[in-house]
C-alpha cells in the first residue's frame, strides 16, 4: 500500500481523535483510543487501521508534552513525522 493513502487516513484518524477530544475534554486516553477503534470500524480502514492508531497515539503523546499545542500543531507536527511513524514498505 503507498504512503500516501496511510498518511491521509492517520491524519483523518488523528483530526478524529482531536474532533472527540474537543468534544469530550475530559476524555481518558484509553477513551479517545476506544472512540478510534470505534471509527476505524465504522470506516473500515482495513489496511492502514494500525498506521492510523500509531498517529493517533502519537498525537495523544505530543499533547501528553504540551497540552496547549494546537490541532492544527498537531497536524502539521504529524505530517512532518509519518516517515518516522509510519513502517517502512518492503
């Protein structure tokens, strides 16, 4: 699978997860996780499901730091480091 179809569903996972926690402030991480699984799901992301889970866990970590940090930080932090996130294609 390219890249790029795991880099838009991470961060349509992570705009998700961010979407959720706004919503929700109070939200545990384990139920911003729980809300995601729910949304892979529904979206079936068959094969980029532990790609996007791998971004969202990252982004919880990048708020976990700097809980000010903006969405659209996040994002942009996000998008800068898929090639780090993400596995490699063999």
């Amino acid at each position: 699978m390219d890249n790029t179809k795991k880099g838009i569903d991470v961060i349509a996972g992570v705009n998700e997860s961010l979407k959720y926690r706004k919503e929700n402030p109070k939200a545990s991480e384990e139920k911003i996780m729980n809300h995601i699984m729910n949304f892979l799901k529904d979206r079936k992301f068959a094969e980029t499901r532990l790609d996007v889970i791998v971004g969202v866990a990252h982004a919880l970590k990048i708020l976990e730091r700097a809980p000010k940090t903006s969405d659209k930080e996040i994002i942009d932090r996000i998008m800068k480091d898929l090639e780090t996130i993400l596995p490699k294609e063999d």
